[in-house]
C-alpha cells in the first residue's frame, strides 16, 4: 500500500521489510502507470541501478507490479512480484499477474461495498462499528477520554422536496466533506444512514469540544457561502463523553448523543424528518 511518503507490505512472501520511504520503493513508480510495470534487470534502468534496494538488502534485480485501483484513477498500491536476479515475464505470466491482481481488486471493493457509504465515500454504519472497535482499544490502552458527536442535517426533507434529490445528495456529500476537512485523521467518522452522521474523537472531552465545534461551525458557513446554494446545510450536534475504561457499548454512547443532539434540535426550533 502506498501513502504520501511510505510504502508499506501489508502482505509479503518472502520479504521481512515491513516498509520503506516511497523515495527509494519501485512500487512509487508502478503506481503512477497503467497496467503491468515492469523491469527485467533493474541494473539496466537509470531510475534504479543505484536504489538502495538494488546496492544494498535485499538486492533487487526484476521487479513486475500490478497497480492496485480502488475505482478509475484512485490507485492505492500494488501486487508486485521482485527477484533477486533479472528475469523475463512472457504472455502467459503477464496474464496470471493481471488476473492475480485484479482478484486482489474485487476482493478489496466488496470489502469498500460493505463498509463504505457509496454517495458520500465515508464509512456507512458497519464501516463505523469496525473502526470504533479499533479506537476504543487505542483509548483504553492509553487511558484516552472519547467524545461520540452526532449530526442531523435540519430540513434535508425540505431540501429534496424543493430542490429535487440531485440537491439533497449534493448537501449529504458536502457534509461529508466538512466533516473530513474539520476532523482529524486520528476521529472516525461515517455517515450513519439518512441525513444522520457520526464522529468518534479520540483524546476528546467536555473541555475541548467546543474548540473542535466552533471550527466545524466555521467550515461549514464558509462552505455555504462557497456554494451559494439557494437553501443552506444547516445542522443539529449532540455531544456525549465517555471516559477510556467506560463499558458502554458503541450502541448505547450512540443514543447518548442521539439524545443530547434531538434536544438540541428542539432548541434550535429545527424540528425534524424523523
């Protein structure tokens, strides 16, 4: 899998590296092409004849890489086959490593499919409990305080009854898109169902929440002026905290803020689609 600056080996045979900086990773450059990447002898190309990973451990000399694509032009890495010694790859083996790695490809889609909201591209509900599951772990282990977030868009019926539901997805994926703009990598966030979305903040408390919903608060007028709309995304929070060694299930800190976020809903005078 590659990122900014690291490759990483979430699956290897035959290697021990779990990783190394995209600088130096052949991989950076197979998944910058279409289709098959391949070099029979490395020592022949200017690019990597004097890679550390050719003069050095673990002595690459053929290199061949599928580029991993989770949709048309959103690649996330590769299956790639390296060797000690220079090799050729004919017909045959070309067509194995195609079909090896767009098996890889499906399997990673239906994964996407079953844990990602497919309008907005945030986790779905399923997706949210996976990762919860995870950062909780992370909380408990370094007695971290969580804070669950719940938004509730307010007249999205009206929205779609007015404007037409072109309109209501585009306000469901802008709001998706302020929530990744405004959140850290580190708070896991998803679209619960409906006009219904969810954050879970690490290292979050009733001190320092109203920083981090002063600033969504801002991100979201700015885009509603940025589009210029002739309705605007307005929303219901409700907040609830939890300290690292709760035993509340993810279910139960959900409805805390369900319920923190309807009565702010009554205040507002928003009303709701429920």
């Amino acid at each position: 899998m590659i990122d900014e600056d690291r490759q990483w080996f979430k699956s290897a045979q035959g290697l021990d590296v779990s990783e190394t900086s995209r600088e130096v990773s052949f991989c950076g450059h197979a998944i910058n092409q279409t289709g098959l990447f391949i070099v029979p002898n490395v020592l022949d190309d200017e690019r990597f004849h004097d890679n550390p990973l050719v003069t050095d451990a673990p002595n690459i000399r053929f290199y061949a890489g599928y580029v991993l694509k989770l949709r048309q032009g959103i690649n996330i890495g590769t299956l790639c086959l390296i060797d000690t010694k220079p090799r050729e790859m004919d017909d045959e083996d070309r067509q194995l490593l195609q079909d090896l790695g767009e098996m890889i490809e499906q399997e990673i889609k239906s994964i996407q499919l079953a844990t990602l909201d497919e309008l907005t591209m945030i986790s779905n509900r399923r997706g949210f409990m996976t990762l919860v599951d995870h950062s909780l772990k992370v909380c408990r282990r370094n007695k971290l305080p969580i804070s669950i977030v719940l938004f509730d868009l307010n007249k999205f019926k009206t929205i779609n009854d007015t404007y037409g539901h072109h309109e209501g997805d585009f306000a469901l994926v802008s709001f998706a898109q302020i929530m990744l703009e405004s959140f850290r990598d580190c708070d896991v966030i998803a679209r619960l169902g409906g006009d219904e979305f969810v954050v879970m903040l690490l290292d979050s408390d009733e001190h320092r929440i109203g920083t981090v919903l002063e600033r969504f608060r801002i991100a979201a007028e700015s885009a509603n002026k940025k589009f210029d709309k002739p309705y605007q995304i307005e929303y219901s929070v409700g907040v609830a905290h939890f300290q690292h060694d709760t035993d509340e299930p993810i279910e139960k800190m959900i409805q805390a803020a369900d319920s923190a976020m309807f009565e702010n809903k009554k205040e507002q005078g928003a009303g709701t689609d429920r």
